[in-house]
C-alpha cells in the first residue's frame, strides 16, 4: 500500500519522467524486427535534425548526406577533443539558453569534457534509469539506496542531491567519495536498517561494502532484489563478493554523464543494448601500443539538444549476435575492461574515490588529458598535457582543495608533458595510487 502511494505521488511530481518511462516500457515490446526498423528511423531523423538545428553537423554532416539511405559507417566521428574545441555549434539554434546548462565529465579516459544539457535531457536519463531498475524485478515505489562517488551528484540540485521528494521516490543517496573501514561498516549497519529494494553505485565502492559485510559477518535484508553497479568496470571478483555479501544478482551498467543508458544486463546476465536510445558501433582500430581492439561509437537517438553523432566515449568493446533468454528484443554486447583507475589512501586511513580528483578538473576543458599519481602519503604528482600552464590561482585552489578535503600535509606537484603514455592494454589511467 506505502509503496502504491509513493509510486501515485512521484509520479504526479515527475509526468515527462513516467510518459518518457511508458514510452521506453512499450518500445521494449517491440519484435527485433520492428525495434531495428524504429532504430534506422531515428537515425534518419536525428542526422536529419543535426545537419538542420547545428552549426558544426551542418558543415561537417551535409557533404555525407547525399546519398539515401546514409550509411554511418561513412561519417566523421565526433572526438573528445572536437567537442571542445566546437561546444557552442554542437548547441541547436533553437535550444533556449536561458535553460540550457553546462554538465561536466572529468574523463575517465583522462580527458576533461562540457556538455550541454537540460532537464528535458534529465528527465530522459532517468526514466532511462527506471527501465533498466525494473529488469531486476523492481518496481516504482521500492526503495533504492545509492553508493555515489562522485560529490557533484549528491549535493542540492546534483543527480542525486537530497530534497524533499526523496521521501516520495523512495530512494536515498550515501556520499561516498571517501571512506574508512569504520564507515563501510556503519554503511553496511544502515542498508539492514533502511531495508532496499536495490543497491546502486560505483563498482569499487559496492564491492567495498560487500567486503566489509563478509568479513563482519553481517546479514543483509531479504528485499533485496539486485545490485547495479555503474560508472567503473565491473571485474569478476567485485561481482562475486557483492553477491555473496548481498545475496541477489549484479546487474552491470553502460553509460556516461554525456550519453546515459547505453546498454544494462538483464537476468539471464547478458548485457542488451537500448537501441531505441542510442546507435552502437563496435569498429576495430589500433591502440596507442599497437594493439587490436574494439572502439565504441555511441550516437544518441534522443538527444535533440546537442546531438552526439559517432561519439568515440574512449571505451572498447564488441556487438554480439543472437538472441537472449530473456525475451528482450535489444541486440546484445560485451564490454573491454575500461575505466580502471585506483583510490588515493592517506596517512590517517582514508580512502578517497578517483572521481574526487575527476571534479578537481571539472570545466578546465583547455587540459588536453591528465593524470594524477600518488608517490606517497604525503605526496601526489598531477601530469598534464595543456596548451598552457595552469595559472597560480587555479594552482592555489587546487592545493586548497586536496588540503581541506584529503589531508593538509599531502603535498601537490604539477609536470606537464608532451603526452602521458597508456598502459600495456593502452587504456589510460587518470588515477594511480600506491601500490
């Protein structure tokens, strides 16, 4: 009855969020046949719309445009860096920019990104969200309890910020962008309190908890319906620790700040891809070390405030043939390991998430990439590729930030580079902490 009533009551708080989510929920329905015919047509209409709506797809875009149907696998990728340097003429003319707002991603490959946003786009993500929640199981009005590393996200007006409709939407957020041992414990106290539907968060922080309530010993509440980690890779050992600490399925989740709900694992443990949301290419390339892998492009089908048309995210990955047990019409993949960085430990115990270190950097899009490397407890190096250096002020604030939020006795040394190397697997590293 409680969660009928929460369910009633944000749905009337949110209408765009449950008519985008009934939208989603009906497409799904759709035979393989009727889904790919859906997803050629939205392709046609979003080049359509990019090449009418913004200055850059209409230089970029129209000499590709010629010929019917376009084939995607002739035009221009979009690259980080493109995006930076034309920010403005990715905007639509007839966006209202006294509504539109800049959203930031640190770059989990290491390269700083704005994006323009709305909350049009918002409310998309999380239907988007919602529909991925409901492959466990979970219904609206369940409660759901988020493990979220990045601070941005939790303050006032943040994805997950806390306000007055948190009651009504049965979800609460835990900032835990650092931690202790003690507070993964008192963590792990507050999910038997609070009694979950869902978990969801980061992969390392979830597996932390998991850790903490196996070597505790702790029991973990029967509602429990799944896991849904996000925003990192998921290894094999994380996924086994969370379920045995948890005692539900790990469902893993594909998106960005920047393109949200690309793909997410259904029951069965497959990974589909949401074709009625974006366009996936896997399109084989070289990496900086000489080696083979799959890049992915993402066109988003939905965004028709800054359309992103074969985005290269930075990630690798490959389509897969066949058909789920599931009864999910959407095409399935896998993912590369990608986005592995590691946490910064202090002197007094403290662990801080790499993504701290991602809002340090947030909206200093003139960084062509960095990382950050911690030589000691009392020492950390930030390598930078940039036009420029950086000016004292941000120096100062930047210093000022680890002081007051890490710990005052770790030091800040900045280098910059010409290039800073990949990995052996030619992933970058944005976070390296000790060993």
């Amino acid at each position: 009855m409680i969660e009928r009533l929460r369910h009633w009551l944000h749905r009337h708080r949110h209408p765009i969020r449950y008519a985008q989510l009934d939208t989603l929920l009906h497409t799904q329905s759709l035979s393989r046949e009727a889904l790919l015919e859906k997803q050629r047509h939205d392709l046609a209409d979003i080049l359509d719309f990019a090449v009418t709506q913004t200055p850059y797809y209409a230089e970029t875009l129209a000499p590709f445009l010629n010929h019917v149907p376009v084939e995607l696998s002739t035009l221009p990728i979009l690259h980080k860096a493109l995006i930076t340097q034309h920010m403005d003429d990715l905007l639509a003319r007839d966006a209202d920019r006294t509504q539109v707002k800049v959203g930031h991603t640190g770059g989990s490959t290491g390269n700083p990104l704005a994006f323009w946003y709305d909350d049009a786009k918002h409310e998309l993500m999380r239907a988007g969200m919602m529909r991925s929640y409901m492959l466990s199981g979970w219904r609206p009005g369940q409660k759901i309890l988020n493990f979220w590393g990045a601070r941005q996200d939790v303050v006032p007006g943040g994805v997950f910020g806390a306000q007055f409709g948190d009651a009504i939407a049965a979800e609460h957020t835990i900032a835990a962008h650092e931690y202790t041992e003690e507070q993964l414990i008192e963590w792990a106290h507050f999910i038997q309190r609070y009694r979950p539907v869902l978990l969801q968060g980061y992969a390392s922080i979830l597996s932390e908890v998991a850790r903490a309530v196996i070597e505790n010993g702790l029991s973990m509440p029967k509602s429990l319906l799944g896991v849904y980690s996000t925003a990192e890779v998921l290894t094999d050992s994380q996924r086994q620790h969370m379920e045995q600490a948890f005692g539900c399925k790990v469902f893993n989740q594909y998106g960005s700040r920047e393109i949200p709900n690309i793909a997410c694992e259904c029951r069965h443990g497959n990974m589909h891809v949401f074709t009625d949301m974006v366009m996936l290419e896997s399109v084989p390339q070289k990496n900086k070390t000489g080696s083979n892998e799959n890049r992915l492009l993402v066109t988003s089908l939905t965004n028709r405030l800054m359309p992103m048309i074969r985005y290269d995210i930075g990630d690798s990955g490959r389509l897969l043939g066949g058909a789920c047990e599931c009864g999910l019409p959407f095409p399935l993949m896998e993912m590369a390991l990608c986005r592995q960085n590691d946490h910064i430990r202090t002197r007094s115990g403290k662990i801080v998430h790499p993504s701290y270190f991602n809002r340090l950097l947030y909206g200093k899009t003139q960084i062509r990439q960095y990382q950050w490397v911690q030589h000691s407890q009392s020492r950390i190096v930030l390598n930078l590729v940039a036009p420029q250096p950086l000016n004292a002020d941000t120096l100062a604030s930047l210093a000022l930030s680890i002081h007051q939020d890490i710990d005052p006795q770790l030091s800040l040394e900045v280098h910059y580079f010409d290039h800073i190397p990949s990995t052996v697997s030619g992933k970058h590293r944005f976070v390296i902490g000790l060993a």
